[in-house]
C-alpha cells in the first residue's frame, strides 16, 4: 500500500499526458488516505480549492457537515484507523466558466481505484457521496437520480455486495444542498441515525 500511495503521490498524468479534454491546469497534488485497517471508505467527488492548497481533505464546511453526519469528531475523522478517505478525483479539477468547480477527472478512476480497493479487502462499509461516487461503487444499483438513489439507502443495507461490503449512498454535504434536505427531511430522520450506528459498530467504539 505504501507503494501505491508513493505512485499517487507522484501522478502528474492529467497535466503532462490527459485522456479527457483539456489539461489540468495547475500542478496536481493528490489527496486520498489509504488504510489496511480502516472498515470504512469516504468516497466523495474531489478536493476543492481549500483541500487543494491545504492537502487535508473535507477541510471546508462541506467536511464539517459530513462528520456532524458520522456522529464523529475531527479527530476521529482524521484517523487512517477508522476511515479510509478515497475520492473519485484526488486533484482539485479546476473551475468551469461560471466558476463552479469541474467533474473529477476520470482518469484517476481508470488508473487507481481497482488498485486501491482490491489492496483494502477489510472495508465494509463505502460511503458514496454524490453521483459519480455512486456511479463507481453502486453500478446498475445507482437509480436515474442521487435523490433517487439515496432514497433506496435501505437496500443498500439490505443487499451487500457479494463480498459483504454495503455501499450507503449520500448526497454531497456542500452547503449548497441545504435547501435539499429542507425538502427531504427523511434523510437526517431515518438515515443519519442508522449511518452514525453503522460508524460506531465499525470504528473503536464497536466490536
């Protein structure tokens, strides 16, 4: 693992040699934290700005709202022990012409996430965060919409992969989708409760 980690790190391939679209615009540095130990993989869509110039990632609200959603504290979060963190793109992927932060790149799901999920076989539970997390890990299992997939979150625990692992979907903790859960209140009455039990069970806190 500390091999793969090294090749991550050093991965420049969006910027010197791109398969899709333009060049990445500024130097990579790849955020992701891999663990042969942690039970639990955070898998959101990429760093920001402020991951990007910071290297810690969900270091923005966006992070703050996700732990509130874990039931987990800082340090809790931070730790490789309990959670493994793995975003679709580890580069910030620059900003679109209104601003907004690009898609992930998809040549780092094409080039590391078989590779990093085949060296962690202990992971059993995958925290989808957005669309194209879920695309990856959920497959066929994904419905037409996030709201519509992250509806059906029971199956989810219902209906592990074959190895096990349950894939539980949610909708990314930007701030921006406050006016989301406004208008799906089910989400933090149902299934916040059942994601903060399933994160004590798998962290030091369950056995």
């Amino acid at each position: 693992m500390a091999t793969l980690l090294a090749e991550i790190s050093q991965c420049r391939i969006c910027r010197d040699a791109p398969r899709y679209g333009k060049a990445l615009p500024h130097e990579p540095s790849p955020v992701c934290v891999i663990s042969r130990t942690a039970r639990i993989a955070i898998c959101g869509q990429a760093p920001g700005i402020r991951v990007h110039n910071t290297g810690l990632p969900f270091n923005d609200p966006s992070g703050d709202r996700l732990r509130q959603w874990l039931g987990v504290s800082r340090e809790e979060f931070y730790d490789p022990a309990r959670f493994a963190i793995i975003p679709m793109g580890f580069c910030f992927p620059g900003y679109d012409a209104h601003g907004s932060d690009l898609p992930p790149r998809r040549e780092c799901r094409e080039l590391w996430h078989d590779r990093i999920f085949a060296g962690m076989p202990q992971i059993e539970l995958v925290i989808a965060i957005g669309q194209y997390a879920q695309a990856y890990h959920m497959g066929s299992r994904r419905k037409s919409s996030m709201t519509q997939t992250v509806l059906d979150w029971r199956a989810s625990l219902e209906n592990p992969e074959e190895n096990g692992r349950i894939i539980l979907p949610l909708p990314h903790p930007s701030w921006r989708n406050s006016g989301w859960l406004k208008r799906n209140p089910w989400f933090e009455r149902e299934l916040i409760p059942e994601l903060q039990g399933l994160v004590q069970k798998l962290t030091n806190n369950g056995k």
